[in-house]
C-alpha cells in the first residue's frame, strides 16, 4: 500500500469506529473527518487512478457520517454489524490482493536497469491471426547490471495499461489498474555497468499465456548477479502484449482438446522467435546505444519457465549460438525427448508433490538428461509449487499468499524460491557463458530442502 492508500483507510477506519463506539459525541467534528476522508479518496482517484480495493472504504465513509437513528434496538444492531462487515472489507480486500503489489529488491551484486524492444520479423507471418500481411512480432525486456540508480520515470510493469484486455491470464483486467505503480527496483534505460569484457547474454521464454512481466522478479535477481537477461513476450501466447505498432492484444486461446500437435506447432514457432532474437542482438544497429558493444553476441544461453523451459532444451538442439539451456518447470513435447543434447542442460522444478508433474514432463526430461552427452544437472526444490517462480504470488498480500499456498502448496514463497532459482542458475551459466568455474552442486546445498544434483547418465550416444 502506498502512503495515501494506508492514509485514507485509516480514516475511514477511524470515523467507524467513532460512528459505533461514540455515535453522539460531537457529530459536526465526525462528519469534519469524513469529509477529510473524502478528500483523500478524491486526491486517491486523481494522482493514483481508480482502486477498486478502496470501493469499501468510500461506503464506510458514507455509513460513518449517518447520524444516529432512534429505532428499534434490533434495527440499530443490524446497523452496527453492517458497519463492522464493512469495515472487514475495506481491510480485508487490502489483505488479499493489494493494487500496487511490491516486489523484492534484486540480490546480487549489481544495481538493475531495463528497456524494452519490440521487434518484427519481415519474413515470418503471424500464425494467429488470419491477416497475411500481419508479420511476426517479438519482444524482448532487457534486465541489465548498471551503476545507476532508479531515478524518475520508470518502465511500466506490465504492457497494455489502460488498455488491458478483459481478462488477463486468471485475473480481471482491472485489478491491474494500478500495476504501473510497481516498484521493479530498476532505473529505467540507464547505462550498463562498466566492465573490461563484453557481458553474458540470457534469453527467457515465459510460460504459456503468461506475460513478460510474472518473470521480473526472477530476471532482476538474474541480472543483478551479473547476466543481461532478454525476457521475451511472444504474442497472442501472452495474456498481454503491446506489438511494435501500438496495439495491445491479449491470449488467443486455440489450444484443442488434443494438444499432443499443437504444443509441438507451438515449439516450433517459439524456438523461431528466439532465434530471430539472437540474430537481432547480434546486429549492430538494433541494440541501443547503452548496450551496442557491451553485450556478448557470439553465444547465448537460454532458459525458461514452463513451457518456455522446454522451448529453451529446443532452442540449444537447434541452434549451436545457444552454449547452455535451462528448464524450469517445463513439459518438453513432441520429439524434442529423443533429442541428444550436446551442450550444458539444467532441468529446476517445483516440488513434486505441490505441483503433481504430469509422465510427460517427468519421462520427457528424464529422456533428455540422460541422453545429454554433455553435462546435465537436475534439482527439485521444495515445497515450491509451479507459480513459486514468477511474481504471481507477490499479486497477493501475505495473508492472501498463506491461504493460496494451503490451498495450491508452495509454501516455501515465491522469494526464497526464485533466490535459489537464480543462484543456481547463475553458477550454472558461469562456465558456458564467461569460462569461470562454478560449483552448481555447492550453489544449491546453499540452501535448503533442495535436492538432485548431477545426473548420471550412459557415456556417449544412446539408441533408445
């Protein structure tokens, strides 16, 4: 909550408990505060924009300047636990999902800053629209280490604000009105970090249907270790996106009841996407100033959250600019199992009982482990469920995230998981990425009830 949120809920909290604990006591002073209170709400609306959170509490505004009623005793309790009832919304909606959600602070070493890219590619069409000279669209949130810091305007945390499609994955779109307000702890478009070499290049595909921004969290703590982490949103599979040209579209949802085709279509398209991003990166007039020359183009690594987990495993056998791949969570479909991998592949996952992994995604990894001729790591974290990765639980207040974690798992928290994600990532990426050593193993007995390790698996090509 921001300062003139917690302010004008105290108000209206107190003008209540005045209205039921002292109903006669100076009636011209209580409606005084309650015409402060309106105030307030009113300033609310103008510099924050509309919150639906404070619908409760500009009605208990209203039933607090009431005067007092000489009725029956029975109406005048009905009054009162009216009131009280009230009064329990106005807080409680504040203790479940708070309009401008916080973030933690990225842990590394490095100060944060983003911008963003919107890009087309001229010679692929878009597949999900039945326009032919609509033409593929990619964006790519870069998260970056600098020696700035966040001053000013800063990058909006999600696209299509004001504009939100109707729903946005499993929320109503207004309930991100206010996402704008969110702290993402980065300076906006500052310079990258002094540095005697080029810096290490991530790319990461989010899950399918969520947008770029569930991930900030998890990039930031990736980019402030040290990465330049490209989040990319790949259209019409985001539930929001704001394409090169300005408009705003969301989910186009035409997955059929057999999805055995479909998610491997979908792999296809996504592993082109990234491609055409490393290609993009690898340009020289494409990277904006601040980053042309100081970033690493040669080779990439590539990770990602679900289904964009599993794109990255396609990404590395496709693609030999790709030196590592990392799967967090994610069901590789298709062919993509029978797949030898020759360079370094992770696979993190939630943990198996909270999240309740399908054959597919337990049988199509381990395929991939152990046919991997180069090295292949595996850990499972846990008490981590499949959301514990992206900001989706930070969308909630705590007492709201205790309740979802009862009822979902995932009561080890999105913060704790997304910190070992990212330390394991981290040391993960340092051999392939900059050719220092790095113990994976070490990075993730760090910390706790996490378990795997390197996988053992036969030497040389397999024929099964």
């Amino acid at each position: 909550m921001l300062p003139l949120d917690i302010l004008l809920l105290v108000v209206a909290l107190a003008v209540a408990i005045w209205r039921l604990t002292a109903p006669d006591r100076r009636p011209e002073l209580r409606l005084a505060a309650v015409g402060f209170g309106l105030l307030l709400a009113a300033a609310q609306w103008v510099f924050l924009g509309f919150t639906w959170q404070s619908v409760p509490t500009w009605l208990l505004l209203g039933l607090s300047a009431l005067p007092v009623l000489r009725t029956h005793v029975v109406l005048r309790w009905i009054g009162r636990l009216a009131l009280v009832g009230v009064a329990a919304a106005s807080i409680g909606v504040w203790a479940f999902l708070p309009a401008v959600p916080s973030l933690p602070r990225p842990d590394g070493p490095h100060l944060v800053a983003t911008e963003v890219y919107r890009w087309t590619d001229a010679t692929r069409d878009e597949p999900h629209i039945d326009d032919p000279a609509d033409r593929r669209a990619v964006i790519a949130q870069a998260w970056y280490p600098t020696d700035a810091r966040p001053s000013g305007d800063r990058v909006p945390y999600i696209d299509g604000l004001g504009r939100m499609p109707g729903q946005v994955s499993i929320m109503p779109g207004f309930l991100l009105n206010r996402y704008g307000q969110i702290d993402t702890h980065a300076a906006a478009s500052a310079p990258i970090a002094t540095r005697d070499r080029p810096w290490p290049v991530v790319i990461f595909s989010p899950g399918y249907g969520a947008p770029r921004a569930v991930y900030t969290g998890l990039a930031t703590r990736l980019a402030s270790r040290g990465f330049v982490v490209f989040v990319l949103d790949h259209p019409y599979e985001s539930a929001v996106t704001e394409l090169p040209d300005g408009r705003v579209v969301g989910l186009v949802e035409n997955i059929p009841a057999d999805h055995t085709q479909y998610m491997p279509q979908q792999q296809v398209l996504r592993t082109a996407d990234i491609r055409f991003v490393i290609d993009q990166i690898a340009r020289p007039d494409v990277l904006s100033p601040r980053l042309r020359g100081r970033v690493e183009t040669s080779k990439v690594a590539v990770i990602g959250h679900s289904f964009g987990g599993a794109v990255s495993a396609m990404a590395m056998s496709e693609d030999p600019r790709v030196v590592a791949a990392a799967n967090i969570d994610g069901t590789p479909y298709g062919d993509l199992p029978d797949r030898q991998l020759a360079r370094p592949f992770m696979l993190i996952q939630s943990d198996y009982a909270d999240t309740g992994h399908s054959d597919l995604f337990v049988d199509g990894n381990a395929r991939l482990l152990t046919r991997s001729t180069a090295p292949g790591f595996r850990f499972e974290i846990k008490r981590a469920n499949h959301y514990s990765f992206t900001d989706t639980p930070f969308f909630f207040a705590p007492p709201g995230r205790w309740l979802l974690s009862r009822a979902m798992g995932g009561g080890r928290g999105p913060a704790d998981t997304q910190q070992a994600t990212a330390d394991i990532v981290a040391a993960f990426l340092t051999g392939p990425l900059t050719g220092a050593s790095a113990d994976v193993v070490a990075a993730a007995t760090r910390h706790s009830d996490i378990e795997g390790g390197t996988v053992r698996r036969p030497i040389g090509p397999t024929n099964d």
